[in-house]
C-alpha cells in the first residue's frame, strides 16, 4: 500500500520526509502508521491516455525506443559482468598457484620454535 507522509520518519536505513509517498511497509504496517496519524493512504496516480491514434503511436514509439535501449544497456552490462568473472577466476588461479609453491610450514611458528630463546 502506497502512503503519503504527514509527519517526517526514519528508521535503519530509511529517511521519510513531509508529504514523500512510499511504498515501503507492508500494507499491515502501512495501515498502523495510518491509525497513528504519521500517514493517509495516497491518492492513485493519474494515468493520461492518449486521445487519439497518433498519440498511441507516439507513445508505443517512444516506448519501443526506450525498451532497445534498455536491451543495450543490458547487452553492455552482461560483458561487463562476462570480463569481471574472467578477471576473478584468473586472480583466483593466481592465488591458488601462489598459495601452492608456498612452504607447507612457511609462517607457521612450531611449539619448540616459540619456546626457544631468541639467538641474534
């Protein structure tokens, strides 16, 4: 449920302003925050049709464009993502042969090590 505040409020993570509309709470908490007094129920939003056939087109047109763009958009962000993970599984590769040639007791302090006197 989509609320309108009538008082400022913030939580863990959130901050609500004077008439700022949400619809982040549940609608059992967004109807207690109404009985509280802190909120009203928003007014639905106003959805103007196009009148004529023209502006359909200009609207489904406008749509169409937005959508490929958005494909791009995504398109460029799964390479993106594609590079990343090649870039990771080569640095984890790099780690594993690193950790690899390591001595197996290379930084490892043994009892005997830890009780002997220091000899400079």
């Amino acid at each position: 449920m989509k609320i309108k505040m009538l008082e400022s409020m913030a939580g863990v993570g959130f901050a609500l302003a004077i008439g700022e509309e949400t619809d982040r709470f549940g609608d059992e908490e967004a109807k207690r925050i109404i009985k509280a007094g802190f909120a009203e129920k928003a007014a639905p939003p106003v959805v103007k049709k196009p009148a004529t056939k023209a502006e359909w087109d200009a609207e489904r047109e406008t749509l169409l464009a937005d959508r490929a763009s958005e494909q791009e958009e995504l398109a460029m962000l799964k390479e993106q993502q594609a590079a990343l993970q090649a870039r990771l599984d080569q640095l984890e590769g790099f780690h594993a042969s690193v950790i690899a040639s390591l001595p197996a007791t290379a930084g490892v302090e043994t009892t005997e090590a830890a009780a002997a006197p220091e000899i400079r």
